[in-house]
C-alpha cells in the first residue's frame, strides 16, 4: 500500500511562488494562484484569466465577472442537511440548521421536543 506524501506541507517539497498556493494532489501537487493575485492581475490584463485556474475555499465559488470568490447560499440553493422542523440559516462559508420553532438542536442535530406549558433552553427546562 502506497501513502501520499503532501508535499505542500514544506516549502523544501514543492516550487509554489509566494503569491501562488501548494495544492497536494495524487502523486504531486500543483500551484494555483491566489485569488488576491487573479484580482491584481486581472485588472492589469483580463486575458490572464483563461488560463488560470481558481480555487476558492469550500463554501465559495468563482465569480468571474466580478473576479472573486462568493459565498455559496447553501439554503436558497437548497445545498443543505437541515431536516424537515428545522431553518436553514446562511453563514460565510457555510450555513446552520435551527429550530423552526426555536428551540435547541441535541448532541445528535435534532430539534428537542420541549413540553407544552414548559420553554426549552439549551440546558435547562425552565417552569
């Protein structure tokens, strides 16, 4: 059984410049611009970017008319987990499930079935 070495982990293993990031692939890595850079130079000459190609970080995508990185809306592209009782609510990045009717998630991700007259906290029962 063979391991892969990530090379991206030292700057001795790979040959990224300082405006490029290491990306550890199968076997090798590769070197990708910064989006900092891809904006830089793409105000300069907008031919560099169809050769170049972005990755932005999980949770984005490339924007090329604006040339940068979005947030994903995971919940109005419905990319979410959130279950049936719960909303969905975008974050930078990412998004969060909560209660439709506000009360706490368990240890499991489930909405907590609080008793009627009695308001759930997240580790309380309040009377």
């Amino acid at each position: 059984m063979c391991l892969d070495v990530d090379e991206c982990v030292d700057n001795r293993f790979h040959n990224c410049q300082q405006n490029e990031k290491c990306v550890n692939t199968q076997g090798g890595f590769k070197c990708v611009l910064e989006v900092a850079e891809i904006n830089k130079r793409s105000q300069v000459d907008n031919r560099v970017l169809q050769n170049i190609q972005v990755n932005c970080l999980n949770g984005f995508h490339f924007n090329p008319n604006l040339r940068n990185c979005e947030d994903i809306d995971e919940c109005d592209l419905n990319l979410h987990s959130c279950k049936s009782d719960q909303t969905c609510v975008n974050t930078i990045g990412s998004f969060t499930c909560r209660c439709a009717d506000g009360s706490p998630l368990n240890e499991r991700g489930e909405c907590r079935q609080c008793d009627p007259g009695l308001i759930c906290t997240s580790f309380f029962i309040l009377l």
